[in-house]
C-alpha cells in the first residue's frame, strides 16, 4: 500500500485507471482532446483499438503515439499533465483543442496557436504562483505554425487566449468587458490549466485550437446541431494538422535538434 501512496506510483496508477491501458502503452507523443469524435478518427487512421476508462484513449505502436479524451475542464487538464508527466519516455504534449472566438479577425474553421493564456481557472494557481504566465513550449509552438502555413496556405493565427472555468461567460457584460479590454483572441476551459502544470513538470507542450464558434456575434454561440456541423466540417483537418505537427517534432528529436533534458523543455 505504500508504494501507491507515492507520487509517481499514484499518477501512473490513475493514468491507468481512467484510461484503462497499461503505462507501457503509452507512446512517447500525446494528442489531447475534448471530443470522442477526435478519438474515433485517429482509430480509424491507424487501425488501433479505442480502450476505455474514466477517459478514452488509442495507442499507435506503430507511430509512437497515443491520444485521450479527456473530457472537459480546468481539472481534468491538471489531473491528464500531472499524471503523463510520470512517463518516462514522453516527449511531446499537443493539445487538440476548440475554442470561442472573440477577435473579429477570426471565423469559424480558423485555427489558433495560443502563445499565452490568462489564468481564469482554479486550478494552475496549485502548480504555479498566479503572476507566472501560462505559455506553451515555443519550439513546438513553431512546428505548429509552420504545419498550419504549409497546409492551410497562410499563417495560423496566434496570440493570447483567456482559459475560465466559467462555463456560461457569453451572457455575463463584465466578463465581455473584460475580455475585449485585454484584446483576448479566444476563450477555452483547459489551455492556461495545461500550459501552467506543463511548466511546473517539466512536459513540452503546444496546441492547435480550432475556432469552433463566434459567441459575441449574433447567432454566434455553439449550439448542438452547429457542433455536429464543426465536427463533420474541420475534424479531419484539425487532425491532420496536429498528426503533422507531431510527425515533425518527431523528426527534431531524431536530428538530435531536439531537448535533450527535461530542463531544455
């Protein structure tokens, strides 16, 4: 009993638990994601079988990959970094994520790479103190940009996204007002809580959001029949772009370009 009350023994016996696979399935590179659709899609891609637990999870031996749902939330963002920093082969986090977005620069099918997130969520203040930005791996932050001009034609745009646990901001005017003062691009419920915890662990990580709504314009908010369309619009091209991007960081690592110790992530 207590070797499972230690840190590193716990974490890897809740990664199991909530995704009912063993820690030696795991590849060294991770796709997260929100939706079940994102997981059926990578199955298909890859032949493997979709495993379950609290979360759904499919491991590629094959690409050295896997990807988990892992629901949605500040939390559940927390508990999926804490417990993959575990793994002692990992190298690369990419988070697959949506988002609403808030500049009028932005449309629907858009995709984001957020070098920054504001903090308004619970949980990374137990990880970091509240005055250290949430911000990604910047190399991998690259390959995502450079995967997104080379398939989409043009640059992705990035900057600064706002992360709540406040689930139905879009009809609160103090919360509006908030967010276009700071020029908030987008608004998500995990990035700043998966950024924050991949510092405080040392786990390289990044994300391509997809715009999946425009709330603050009329008709703007995402409804479930609007979500279906998302889905069967942009799913394959969201995954294609982040299958892409791990490929690539795949390559870094094998040139030897990539970081060697957990302190160069």
């Amino acid at each position: 009993m207590s070797n499972l009350l230690r840190p590193d023994n716990y974490a890897r016996n809740t990664l199991e638990r909530y995704t009912g696979s063993n820690v030696s399935d795991f590849g060294s590179h991770i796709l997260l994601v929100n939706f079940q659709r994102y997981v059926e899609s990578f199955a298909a891609i890859t032949g493997s079988e979709i495993l379950s637990g609290y979360w759904t999870v499919v491991h590629d031996k094959e690409k050295d990959m896997s990807i988990i749902n892992f629901g949605v939330g500040s939390p559940s963002a927390g508990i999926v970094i804490h417990c993959l920093s575990y793994l002692d082969q990992i190298k690369s986090v990419l988070m697959l994520g949506m988002c609403g977005g808030v500049d009028d620069e932005l449309d629907i099918g858009d995709m984001l790479v957020p070098t920054a997130s504001v903090r308004d969520e619970g949980t990374s203040k137990h990880y970091i103190p509240q005055d250290v930005p949430a911000q990604p791996s910047f190399w991998i932050n690259k390959i995502c940009e450079d995967v997104i001009r080379q398939e989409m034609g043009a640059p992705p745009k990035s900057g600064i996204m706002l992360t709540t646990d406040y689930r139905m901001w879009e009809f609160d005017q103090t919360f509006i007002d908030y967010i276009l003062k700071h020029r908030i691009l987008a608004v998500d419920m995990e990035i700043a809580t998966l950024f924050s915890v991949a510092y405080a662990l040392n786990v390289p990580v990044g994300s391509i959001m997809l715009i999946s709504d425009m709330p603050l314009k009329k008709g703007g908010i995402k409804s479930k029949d609007s979500a279906q369309e998302i889905f069967r619009k942009y799913t394959e091209q969201h995954m294609t772009a982040g299958l892409k991007a791990v490929e690539e960081i795949k390559i870094k690592y094998a040139l030897g370009a990539g970081p060697r110790l957990r302190s160069e992530w």
